[in-house]
C-alpha cells in the first residue's frame, strides 16, 4: 500500500476502533447486571432494594474496569490518544462513586433500621468490607482530585493510588461475597468469578508483567545538556535492542535511576524526531520533586521509556495545507518534535510556531527552533507576559486578538496543535473557536491531570 | 474539546448504568 493510501484509510480505520473499543467497555460495564437478570433468580425484594442492589454490582464493575483503562493498552489507547483515556478513567471515578454511595443511601432510605447495622457490635464482617471498601474510593478520588492542594508527592500518590484501587475493589468483591444473594446459584457465581478474574490479571499485568518486559529493554542516557533556565534535555539510546518507534508528538513514561517495578514513572513528551529514533531525546522542565533532579543526572545511567502514547501528532493529518503549533512554556516539546520530523522530510508546507512564555530568557528549545527555521517554511512568533524594554513582538496572553494577528486570513482548513497550561488551553480554544477555526481541526494534549 | 467528550462519555455511562439497574429492579418485581 501506498504511503497516501495507506494515510487514506488510517483515520476511519482508527475512528471505526475508537467506536469498537467504546462499545466493548459499555458491554463490559453492563454484563454483571446481565449476569443478574439470568434465571434461575432469587425471588424480588421491591424495586427500591433491587436497585441499589444494581447499583452497587454495576458501580462495582466500573471500578474493576478501571484497571483497564490504566493498564495502557497500544491498541485500546490509539485511536483517542491515551491522556484522554485517563481522564476518561478520572470522571469516570467521580461518577462511579456517586454510584457507590447511592447503593447504601437508598437502602437506608428505604430502611433506616439498617444503620443498626453500622454500629460496631453489630457490624457483620461483610458489611464491614463494604464499609471499608466506600472509606478507600473516597480516599482514593479526594485525593486524585486534590492532590496538589493536599501537597501529596507524585510518587507516593501513585503507590497509594495503585494499593488505595485494589483495596477499594477487593473490599466490595468480599462484600458481595458475603451478601451472596443474587450471585449464590453455582454458575452465576462461578462467571462472576471469571469477570473479577480478568480484573485480578490486570493488575498482575500492569504491576508485574509491563515492568518486568521494560526492565528487558534498558536504555543508557548519553547527554545530559541544560538548555534553559531549570530546563534540561535528556538523550537516550537503547541498551542492547531496537529502541522504540513513535511518531513526532508522542510522549513516553520515563524511569529514571530505577527500577521499573518501583512505580517511579513520569510522562515526558519526545522531543526528537521519529527520523532520529531509536535515539531519544526529553527537554524537561523542573517543575516538580522529580523534574528538579533532572540535572544531576549521570551519563551513563539506566533508563526505562514506556511508550510511546498519545494522539497528538501531525501524522494523524498527513493531508492538511499547513499546521499551526501553539505552545504554552514547556508545552514547546512536543511541537519541536513535530518540527524536527517535518524538516527531516523536507517538507515545506507553511508552519506557525506561536510560543507563550513569561520572558525571553525561559524559553525552552529557542536555539533549536531557530536552526529548523532555516530548513522550514515556518514562522515563529513568541508571545511574552514581560518583554524586554526593546520588544517589538506580541505581548500578554494568547487571546483572540492576539491569534488574529498571528494567523493567515485563510485559516479554516489548517490544522492547529495547542499544548500547555491548561487555562491557556482553554483561552486558545476560545480564541480559535471565535475566529472561525472548525473545533475538528484543533488538537490538544491534556497533561498535569492529577 | 476532547476532555468535554470524556467527561459526557463518563457521565452518560453512568446513566446508562442507572437505566439498566433500574431495568433490573423492574424485571425483578414486575
């Protein structure tokens, strides 16, 4: 096939799995009712109980189908870009425990003399586990929803997050056991032992089998180079393998001085070109307890990447008249990525770069994109909140007025690449939609979800 | 825009969720 063709038939292919993958997880979240409603049945216990009753086996499978969605599969994750799978997987969480809760507040509106049974004295063990179970999703949500007002370290909220999952799942799965009722007949109960089964062997897979597979395939880190103020450039190159494949825009799980059973992984867009593969490079900025260390790390170090993921790519719009790439600080890597593999290809389609920063002397990557300025047909404005005395470019934020100035008259049909802060996300949004831009043609990649 | 997507997908399965539950609770005590 050819190289157009095969671009040709690359997108409604990833839609049609896109479509396909969505309607397997809705099959998956509603089989346990399914399961319920096969005969024989137990006798009926009024519509109310019932359907808390309901509630809490579907509310339940949605957590257990949560391991899936973390446990980044490459073909369930390509077709939307696995950031939003993940928060797909956070409002997910906030609407499944609004299940959860609602489980045991209708059984108690239906029948107050149930919180007897909350009493200590009383308190069957099964009850307890499901008791146990509400306390471990509600520490599990509060604090993935406030971690950073909560000052929780990213490493240690993941190790939490990881033990806080199977807790919260594991405690409903022996409240379930114990109240027995609709899963008591013996085939019933023995499919539902296969449902939660497959959750069981991913979180093995997850926790075990991905980190002993990456732990095969090391890489070395060769450069360690500062670039800008607090922003370093990590390269990389596979240790005794082929390295990875990825398209320019991508980003990876880098471990770092690690091992990758330790849960001690932070996403980092690529910022090489695929051209370049299998060596690999990572501009990151510190920003965080980890990305602070970035510095001092030693060439010559072990690494783990893990990827690559993520739909935000160029290549995804091989037949678009040009591309506009709008990046917010440290959302420059990814773009200069994108860059690097056009210039590599000779490609000469017109490209604007619009850069927002704070000042001039943080910007990271100017250097390189100055030199691929000269092999592209691109311009770059930077857009500064405080310029120099001398400054003869845009200043303030990347509002409509701003992108107004910024982009051709003929804007409709190129496509736009937006990666940064998420309130500049929002303005860009904004800002495009007022101007004109169909919402199909602007792409974004969501970071910093927790 | 994606993110909005997310968060409707999220929310609409979890309504789909309470119409087969009460589903569920109709069949059973019909």
């Amino acid at each position: 096939m050819s190289k157009s063709a095969d671009h040709a038939t690359r997108t409604p292919r990833l839609i049609a799995q896109g479509v396909l993958w969505l309607v397997l997880y809705i099959l998956l979240i509603m089989l346990p009712v399914a399961l319920l409603l096969l005969p024989p049945r137990p006798q009926g216990s009024g519509f109310w109980y019932d359907f808390s009753l309901a509630l809490g086996f579907a509310a339940t499978t949605m957590m257990g189908v949560q391991f899936a969605l973390t446990a980044r599969f490459h073909h369930a994750t390509a077709p939307y870009g696995i950031d939003i799978v993940y928060s797909f997987h956070r409002h997910l969480a906030v609407v499944g425990t609004i299940l959860v809760l609602a489980h045991p507040i209708i059984l108690i509106v239906i029948n107050p003399a149930l919180l007897h049974l909350l009493q200590p004295r009383h308190v069957p063990s099964h009850m307890l586990a499901g008791i146990g179970s509400i306390v471990c999703l509600l520490a599990l949500v509060a604090s993935s929803l406030w971690r950073k007002q909560l000052r929780l370290h990213y490493d240690g909220w993941r190790i939490a997050h990881a033990v806080l999952a199977v807790a919260a799942v594991g405690l409903a799965l022996l409240h379930i056991e114990g109240v027995s009722y609709y899963i008591g007949e013996p085939r019933k109960h023995a499919l539902w032992l296969v449902l939660v089964g497959s959750w069981l062997l991913l979180v093995l897979r997850t926790r075990l089998v991905k980190p002993w597979l990456l732990s095969r395939w090391p890489y070395r880190v060769v450069a360690v180079e500062r670039d800008a103020p607090e922003v370093w450039t990590l390269t990389l190159e596979p240790d005794g393998h082929r390295g990875i494949e990825f398209e320019a825009g991508q980003f990876a799980w880098l471990t770092l001085a690690g091992s990758p059973f330790a849960m001690h992984e932070h996403p980092f867009s690529i910022a090489s070109s695929p051209v370049a593969a299998p060596r690999l490079q990572f501009t990151i900025k510190e920003l965080g307890d980890f990305t602070r260390t970035i510095g001092n790390t030693p060439v010559g170090a072990i690494a783990y990447v893990d990827g690559p993921y993520g739909a935000f790519s160029m290549d995804r719009y091989p037949e678009a008249p040009g591309y506009v790439l709008i990046a917010g600080g440290i959302g420059i890597v990814p773009m200069v990525s994108m860059l690097r593999a056009l210039a590599d290809r000779g490609d000469q389609r017109p490209l604007w770069l619009i850069g927002a920063n704070s000042r001039l002397e943080r910007v990271a990557l100017r250097d390189v994109v100055s030199t691929l300025a000269l092999r592209l047909n691109l311009r770059v404005i930077p857009v500064l909140e405080e310029p120099p005395a001398n400054w003869q470019g845009e200043v303030g934020y990347l509002t409509a007025d701003v992108l107004n100035r910024c982009l051709p008259a003929q804007r409709d049909r190129l496509e736009y690449f937006v990666c940064g802060p998420t309130p500049m996300i929002h303005l860009v949004e904004h800002g495009l939609y007022s101007l004109g831009v169909p919402m199909a043609r602007f792409h974004t990649e969501l970071f910093d979800l927790v | 825009m994606r993110n909005r997507l997310a968060r409707w997908l999220a929310w609409l399965t979890g309504a789909l969720i309470v119409l087969l539950a009460a589903l569920f609770a109709f069949i059973q005590n019909r």
